[in-house]
C-alpha cells in the first residue's frame, strides 16, 4: 500500500476550508493511505472526512502554560494519527535541529502518534555532493534516540529543500538513489523495513514519471495537494499504473 499525504501548510480560510471538504468527496476510491494534515483550527472538520488525520507540527513540551503551543496528548484526543515532525520549513524558518525534532518524536510515541519525518539536503549541501552525508546524520541523529520497536511508527519522507514549492523535482535517477541509500541505512543500521516516501514540486504532470521508481513507497504533497481536481488526476494516475 502506498502513501499520499497531503500538507495544507498554512493555507485556507474556514470557509475555504469547507468547501474543500465538499469538493473532497468527489476524490475518487483508492487503495492509497491518504494521510491530510491541515492547520490546527481544521483538524476536527478533517477528522470527519474519509482519510487519515495528521498535523503539521507537535509541541515540544508535553503540557503546561506554554502559550501558543499544541501537544502530542491534545492531538491523540481529536482522533490524530499522525504528526509531521523535521519538515524543512520548520528547521529553517524556525531553527530546528535533530535535539529538538527528537523531543517532538518522543512526545508523539508516547502519546500514540505515528512520525512523519521530514529529512532532505538544500541545493549547497547537493552542490558540494554532501547529499548522502547530511542525511545520514538527519537519520542517525534522531533515529539513535528510540527503541527498534518505536521506529516502526515512523514513515520517512525524503524531501530534498531545493525543490519544495520550487517547481524542480529531484530527476528519478536521483530519487532513486537517494531512496535506495536510506533504506538500506535504515536496514543496516536499525534493522527497520518502514516506508520512504518523496516529496518536492510533484504534480499532476510529473506523478507518472516518479510512479516509475518502484522503491518509493508513497509521496508527501505541498501545493499539488490544496486544489481538488489535481490532487483526483494525482491519484487517478496513481490508480490506473
């Protein structure tokens, strides 16, 4: 079974939102693991829909008087079941590092929540060929903290930060070897067969291309994912490989 999981980011008004929702039941069946992560206002409207519920971020803190901030435990209550955690816009916009991602990883075990970890090189670490080396130690850095068993409740998502919302998808030369690369990493190393996802400008134009990488076990979507009539032709060309 492969995965699609689609970051709303921080996109949408209610009312947007609810028309998104209508036009969301004329997606067509599929046998994709549709994962939607909208902004936090969104999720409970979302955890009536026909898909799994993820959320964009995590606190690091498990409870308390930290304003602003929403927890793995609050997350769990509205019928969560997943969490983005280490997306690039978060490590760079936001300073976080592989400590802080971690903290966030833990939170959400211990609350119930599956990991979407976001890892990916930008265009200065690929120019200088550090691709492999920097997520290497993406990996290592935060997977070193947990227990085999807690990393089969993670999904990993490769997306190099040079293509997101760039409109320059990684060739499949390059997706391929980069997925072959981190599963056999994680297989070596943690003794973990979970699944590799890509992310990174794919659209509608581009989604028969990458369905030609047989390692990949699924895609995270950004932008392709807010218009409901390319994110159906995104799944129907899915579908009818």
């Amino acid at each position: 079974m492969k995965y699609l999981i689609c970051n709303l980011k921080e996109n949408m008004t209610l009312t947007e939102t609810l028309k998104y929702l209508e036009d969301y039941r004329s997606i067509p069946k599929t046998n994709l693991k549709i994962i939607m992560c909208p902004s936090y206002p969104y999720l409970l409207l979302f955890n009536k829909n026909n898909s799994l519920l993820g959320s964009q971020d995590v606190s690091i803190y498990q409870s308390g008087s930290h304003t602003g901030e929403v927890s793995a435990i609050q997350l769990a209550s509205i019928n969560c079941h997943y969490s983005l955690i280490g997306h690039s816009e978060r490590r760079r916009t936001y300073n976080e590092n592989e400590v802080v991602i971690a903290r966030k990883i833990r939170n959400c075990f211990d609350a119930g929540l599956k990991v979407i970890y976001c890892i990916g090189e930008t265009l200065e670490e690929k120019e200088r060929l550090k691709t492999m080396s920097v997520l290497e130690k993406q990996l290592g850095r935060v997977l070193n903290n947990f227990k085999r068993e807690e990393l089969e409740n993670i999904i990993i998502a490769y997306e190099p930060v040079w293509a997101i919302g760039t409109g320059k998808k990684a060739s499949n030369i390059i997706i391929y070897e980069v997925i072959n690369f981190i599963k056999k990493l994680l297989k070596e190393y943690y003794e973990l067969d979970i699944p590799v996802l890509y992310g990174g400008s794919i659209n509608k134009d581009n989604i028969i291309e990458l369905e030609k990488i047989d390692l990949l076990d699924g895609y995270l979507l950004g932008k392709s994912s807010l218009n409901i009539e390319e994110l159906k032709q995104i799944i129907n060309k899915i579908n009818d490989k």
